[in-house]
C-alpha cells in the first residue's frame, strides 16, 4: 500500500511538472493561453466537432476557452501539451493526458490537430511522445482512449503506437440522426516497454 501511495503521488508531481518533448517533426510543450489563437480552428471547425462527437458544433465561447488555457500549467492531475511543427514553430494541435484515476494508474489519451495538417506523420509522432513520457515518467500502468467508427484515420494512427481495441461502445454517439459506435482502446505499461510505440519491429523481429 505504501509503494501505490508513493507511486501515486509521484505521478501528480509528475502531471504538475509540464514537459517539453522532441520529436523528429514535433515538439510538445506545455500549452498556454498565448496558443489559443492558433487552436481556436480546432473548435471552429466542422469537420473536427463531428469527428470527436462535440454538439456545440463550430460556435464555442472563445473568452471560455481562452481562459481555459491560461490555467492548463496549474493542474496536478492532467497534462496538456501544445504541438509545435519543429519547421515552421507554428502551433498545429494539442496532446493530453486526462481523467487520471491514481487508483488504477491510468488515464485517458486525446490528441487533437488543427485543420489541414493532417498527413505528415506529426500526429502519429505526438501521440508516441506523450504516451511514451506517461509510462516512462509518469508511471502509469494504462492509457485508454476512445475513437469513434467514422475517424479510421486516427484509428491507424493509435494502432501505430502500439493501442490494442478492447471492444465497442455500442451507439455511443447521436451524430446528424445517425447512431455511431465508439472504439475503447488502450496501451499498457508492458507492452509500451516491449515495443516503444512502434509495434511492428516486433512483430516481424526473428523468435
């Protein structure tokens, strides 16, 4: 009981320490309200509200969400994270590590680009950096994430990292009339470590 406690507050020290991680052709970093700006297209888009199931549609209180960012850096029991294009320094999306359950050492994923970067690997990179810090210096056991039936893009992209399905949501989303399911994934500590977010060197590694 005493190592689970340890284990668990060195993980909220850990989600109140904010990181800066760098990829290839991404950094994270920690978001500030200064990004707000350039992911206010993330919450006027379309496209982006139905593919993660949002029903306030592209009308969203901008003052809200700035003042959403302006206290990201002050939580202990998340990690929100801004993704830089290392090229061009532009703010593209955000990476987050959520809903944190210290009992189990798990949380939840959710990543979320801006429109129109989409195709570049950055994504796929993001993901790998932020899951890799939550086991690798957060100590989690778990990181779930849910996906709905009409985004297989990010669906390959989880996959790609190593995120295993464990089954559907049966009709877990009333999008335009329609019923859509969602898919519960997740990763687990052991097999990030076997494979470091990149699944299929060991599946096609020699016995």
């Amino acid at each position: 009981m005493a190592d689970h406690d340890q284990d668990a507050d060195a993980a909220r020290r850990g989600f109140l320490t904010k990181p800066t991680l760098r990829g290839k052709r991404v950094l994270l970093r920690p978001v500030t309200v200064d990004d707000a700006p350039a992911l206010m297209p993330i919450f006027r888009d379309a496209e982006t509200s139905r593919l993660t199931g949002h029903h306030g549609g592209s009308e969203r209180d901008e003052a809200r969400i700035h003042a959403w960012y302006a206290t990201r850096r002050d939580q202990d029991d998340r990690l929100d994270l801004a993704v830089v294009d290392q090229t061009t320094g532009n703010v593209i999306g955000e990476a987050v590590l959520n809903e944190w359950d210290p009992g189990n050492e798990s949380c939840n994923f959710r990543i979320c680009l801006v429109p129109g970067v989409h195709g570049h690997g950055s994504g796929t990179e993001a993901t790998r950096l932020i899951v890799g810090y939550g086991f690798e210096s957060l100590r989690l056991h778990r990181i779930s994430l849910e996906v709905y039936a009409f985004n297989p893009r990010a669906r390959r992209v989880y996959e790609k990292v190593g995120f295993v399905p464990e089954g559907v949501l049966r009709h877990a989303l009333l999008w335009d009339g329609e019923w859509v399911d969602a898919a519960v994934m997740s990763i687990l500590a052991p097999e990030w470590f076997r494979h470091r977010g990149h699944p299929e060197a060991t599946a096609h590694a020699p016995a």
